[in-house]
C-alpha cells in the first residue's frame, strides 16, 4: 500500500544539539513529522543562557516541518532560553514567516459523558419528544384547514395532476413489492398454522386463521409498513431535498402554497392508494395460503373458498380496510411534515428520512393497537 | 517519489494533457487538447458556462473517463490508472472543490485530519497543531476547528476546504473557482492567500475561475476553453488573440474593467 511512511527519501531529516547550538538538516517534510515529532518531544531546554539555531542544512521544508522547527524554537523560548542566531535558507524564510504568524495549538473539544451530561441527554430527548409531538399536532390541523378549503374549491387548490401521480407512484408502481410480500406471509401463515392445528385434527381451520388473521390484520398492517417504508420515507427525501435546494423559498417568494402543491397531493394520493393496496394484499394473502393449504394440507381450491366462506364475514373484510385510509393520512402526514423540517445541509435528510419511517411505522403499529380495542369494545 | 521533486524548473510539465476528447454521448466537449502545466506556475482556466472548464479538471484528477487520449501528472498517467497508483499521485495534490465539499458529519479539524490519519501515522497532539496551523495559514481564527461546516459562511467554507486540501503539504494544487459566490473583499482576500501560499509552498496551481481580477491577481498563465479547443498565454498574448470569444472576454467591458486597473 502506498503510504507517505514508507517513501523515506534520503538524506532523512536529522537534528543534533551540540552546547550551545541546535543543528538540524535533511527533508523536514510530512514524511518525517511523525518520527521528528516523537523525538523533538524528548529534547528539553535543559541549562540557561543563549541558544542558537542553524537550519541552513535543511534541504527540503513544508509546511509540517516548519511547524515542527516553530516548535521546537517556541519550546526553548518558553523554556528560559533567548534565541540568539536563527539560520535557514533564504528559500524557506517566507514560509517560516506564513506560519509563524500562526496561533497555538487546538482547543480541546468538550468532553462527553458523566451521569450529568447523560441525564441532560435524557430531558433533552424528553423535551424534544413533547415539542415534536405538539407541533406535528398543529401541522395536523393546517393540513386538515388545507385540505377543506381545497376540496371547497377544487378549481384552485386541488392539483389533479400531482394527485393522480402520487397514486400511480405510491399505489401501482408499488403492487411487485406488496403482492409478492403478501403472498409470502399468506405462504408462511398457512405453513405454521397448519403444523399447529394438525396436532387436534383441526387443520381446516387453517383457513379460518388465514381468513381472519389476514383480512382483519395482517394485510393492513403489512402493506401500510411496506409503504410507510417505500413512500413515506420518499416523500421527506423529495421535500428535504426541495429544501436543501431553496426550491421551498422559491415556491413560496413566486406565491405558491407549498402544502397546495406538495402536501395534499401526496396525502390525498396515498389516502386513496392504500386502501386499493390493501386490498390487493389481502387477495395475494389469502392466494398464497391457498398454495400452500393445497399441497401442504391437500386442500383444493373449492374446499377452500366453502370453508372460507363460513369464516368470515363482509365485517371481517371491512375491518381491515377502513383502517387503510387512517394508516395512509398518517404515514404520508409523518413523511410530508418531516421533509419540511430538514434543513440546509445533505446529512439531515437521511436523518430525518430515518426518523420518518420509524415515526409513522411506530404510529401505524399504535393505531392498530387502537383500533382492535376500539372494535372489540364496539363488539365488531 | 523523492526524485520527482527536483527544484523549480519551468520547461518541466506537471500535468501533460495529449489529444484529450470528452464528450457525453453526441455532444464533444473537449476535442484533442493537448495542454501542459509547468511546474511552479499557477494556470488560468477560463471559458463560458458549459464549455467544459470543470470536467477537465475532473479528468486530469481522475473521476472522470476521457472517450480518447494522455493525461500526465508528475509524469504518471491518470487516465485509466489503477487505483494503487492514483493513491501514489493523490497524495501528491490537493483537490479544492466549488463549495468546499467538506464532509458534513465532522468537525473542520477532523476534515483537516482525515488525509493525515489515511497516508501518515501522526501522533494525535501532533494532527492537532497541524490542524491548528493549517488554519491559520488560511486565514480561519483558530475556534473554527471544533464547528462543523453547516457552522460556517461560504467564504469560510472555501478557506476549510482549502486547509483540507494542503493537510499533505501538496506540489499540486487544483481549485475549482475558488472565488465564485464571494464578495469582492473575500475574493481579494482569497487571491492574495493564494498567491501567497504558492509562493511560500512552491506550489503549482490549475484554477478553474470566471474572475477577471483572480486572473489579473494570481495567475502566471491562462488557458482559455473555446470551440472545445485551449488557447494558452499571457493575458497579454490573449489580448492580441483574433478569436471573437476571447476579444470579448479580454475586452469586452468586464475585462477592460479588471485588466484596467492592473496598469
């Protein structure tokens, strides 16, 4: 490997103090200023009176190896001892002077840690949290305002095209992802269920599990994961780099209304995209446990559709989509209010991308806690 | 690599650039130029908006694949080098891009270190001072080292990146308009640090510019980029220079007002 180490140049950088007289020579260079620094470090400015140095057989000088010779000069000067004859090739004197005018070392950074600065860290999360939530409350309600108005007057407000390529974005470009994953669960659902079931003979009502578990949860739920994952974090990627760019500024300075023209599309989008999703992913669901009932169980595809028949209602089927349009205001509500507060650096929109997805992933896994308790309490 | 550092000579070409072609599919943007930087000189790089200025620039340091032809720095080829050697040059030159292209997650000294602590094995108070020093030499007060760059202003930026880009005391020095997006009083400033680290480093400077006073200031020759052809010279030289592009850059208002107050 090519290292700056290993190209020692000869002659190597050498110094010697001989009395009263500090001779040094060689390539002073970067090269060197490792090994030079370790061993100027040792040298101590020992004894009293006047010292001289003679850098005139230096053959080579930049900028570390001044440093280092600046150094060394400032040691011996703190050290009691005055500088009566400084020598050094006439080459090098302008840039001995550059650095000289330079000041002394680094302030250390702060240091981390201690209980203190831990729970300081705690608190100031905790703060954080509340401030977040408080004012993702308050952009709820703009949104909200926003959305009224717009659909009170269409004409203006409403962006039909920017809507209609938010659901073609977030809806159909996503069906590979969503039915393929879908199928799978259905697949893996079927799988571990019937190894169960068997156990009591029961294995037909695989089909129960597979028909409740997937139309009431699992295809909601999956598919507004996968989406809060695939577009939630896209839409704070696209408006933080908006941001990054000014292109936010500009909207606004030309007078347009930027939640007009990039929030509600994306919301209204999604709202209508996830339900149609879910829907679609629980059909690939309920396929993919069929696949499998039939060459894990035997069960062919008239049994199935019967037994599935008796186990479910238009109820179960309706449970699990009217939680789709909630799941989509919110993960496209985290993902829009997100990328407005990215700011002006590359590094905070992966940042707050990240927290995006966690957030409305979080939020979606909060609702559907809600909702069961909701409708089993309504005895749905 | 220590007998490639003979004392200045000018007949000795740093960067040797022979029948160059770029082109990003049908659109050619250098057609077979040839160019030679000397070494100890600082080179001019002049042409309009989209005349190809920074890609040649970034095809003499290698991020970007030439369709055809020589590219010599310090007499090793970087066009289509393998990556051992071009580690061998980039240790060699340093790279000032257009805002500074600091890296956003450290510290502006940890930006200054990052080439210290991959090509040599410093001691950590030692990467300090270095650090410190560097700063100083760019003309940045010593508490920007513990700021991160969204900390700074553009002009201070530049003046970070700057430091990174002379962390390994480098021969070659590429600027990318170093001046662009300052006001005339930092661009002055800056002109003025350029030229004076140039001639205490010894280096050799190639520096993309649009500023008629940076190349009044600094620089010893210019290459002027037209019709996907260089033309080198003095300012002087150009000025003679039938080439309607660069009569109206030379004379045009712009330029007799910059060139005016040289004389």
């Amino acid at each position: 490997m090519a290292s700056l180490d290993n190209a020692s140049a000869a002659p190597n950088a050498w110094f010697k103090l001989d009395g009263d007289v500090l001779h040094l020579g060689g390539r002073w260079t970067i090269q060197e200023s490792p090994r030079l620094d370790t061993e100027l470090r040792t040298l101590k400015p020992e004894g009293s009176g006047a010292i001289t140095i003679d850098a005139s057989k230096i053959e080579r000088l930049d900028s570390a190896g001044a440093w280092l010779l600046l150094r060394t000069r400032r040691g011996f000067e703190t050290g009691g001892r005055k500088i009566t004859n400084f020598t050094l090739p006439d080459l090098y004197l302008p840039l001995m002077e550059n650095i000289e005018q330079g000041k002394g070392p680094l302030a250390e950074p702060p240091r981390q840690g201690g209980v203190r600065k831990r729970l300081e860290r705690i608190g100031r999360a905790t703060v954080h949290a509340g401030q977040q939530g408080y004012r993702m409350l308050g952009y709820l309600g703009r949104v909200t305002v926003e959305t009224i108005e717009a659909f009170a007057s269409p004409k203006n407000n409403l962006r039909v095209a920017a809507l209609i390529h938010q659901v073609e974005e977030t809806g159909i470009n996503a069906l590979p992802i969503v039915g393929l994953l879908a199928f799978l669960i259905g697949v893996v659902l079927a799988y571990q269920g019937a190894d169960q079931l068997k156990r009591f003979g029961a294995e037909i009502f695989t089909i129960n599990l597979l028909g409740v578990g997937i139309l009431r949860e699992i295809g909601g739920l999956i598919t507004a994961i996968i989406v809060a994952g695939r577009s939630g974090s896209a839409f704070t990627a696209q408006i933080g780099t908006m941001r990054v760019n000014e292109e936010i500024d500009a909207m606004q300075t030309i007078g347009l209304n930027t939640v007009d023209v990039l929030v509600l599309p994306r919301i209204i989008g999604l709202v209508i995209a996830l339900p149609l999703l879910t829907f679609y992913s629980d059909i690939m669901g309920l396929i993919g446990g069929a696949v499998m009932c039939y060459f894990q169980l035997g069960i062919t595809i008239p049994v199935f559709m019967r037994q599935l028949n008796d186990a479910i209602t238009v109820n179960t089927f309706m449970v699990g989509l009217i939680k789709a349009p909630v799941f989509a205001f919110v993960i496209s509500l985290v993902g829009c209010y997100e990328g407005f507060q990215v700011e002006r650096n590359a590094a905070s929109v992966g940042l707050l991308t990240t927290r995006a997805v966690v957030e409305s992933v979080f939020l979606v896994i909060v609702l559907d806690a809600a909702f069961s308790v909701m409708f089993s309490v309504l005895g749905i | 690599m220590a007998e490639d550092k003979k004392p200045l000579d000018k007949k000795d070409p740093v960067i040797k650039v022979r029948g160059l072609v770029n082109a990003f599919g049908d659109k050619v943007i250098h057609d077979h130029v040839d160019l030679d930087v000397y070494r100890g000189e600082v080179l001019g790089v002049v042409g309009g908006s989209g005349a190809g200025k920074s890609v040649l620039l970034r095809t003499i340091i290698g991020l970007n694949k030439p369709r055809e032809g020589e590219i010599e720095v310090f007499g090793k080829k970087t066009a289509f080098a393998e990556s051992s050697r071009m580690r061998a040059l980039e240790m060699r030159w340093g790279v000032l891009f257009q805002d500074g292209a600091l890296f956003s997650a450290q510290t502006v000294a940890e930006n200054i270190q990052v080439p210290l602590r991959e090509y040599t094995s410093m001691s950590e108070p030692l990467m300090n001072e270095i650090a410190a020093m560097k700063l100083a030499l760019v003309g940045l007060p010593p508490d920007t080292a513990l700021k991160y760059p969204s900390e700074l202003s553009g002009g201070m930026r530049k003046r970070a990146g700057l430091a990174r880009a002379l962390a390994l005391d480098p021969e070659l020095l590429f600027l990318d308009e170093p001046t662009s997006g300052l006001d005339p009083i930092s661009a002055n400033q800056f002109d003025e640090l350029i030229k004076q680290l140039q001639k205490s480093l010894g280096l050799t400077v190639f520096m993309v510019t649009h500023d008629l006073d940076s190349l009044r200031a600094v620089c010893d020759r210019i290459a002027v980029l037209v019709n996907k052809k260089i033309t080198t010279g003095t300012i002087a030289e150009l000025r003679k220079n039938p080439d309607p592009w660069i009569q109206d850059y030379f004379s045009g208002v712009r330029g007799r007002a910059a060139l005016a107050t040289a004389s």
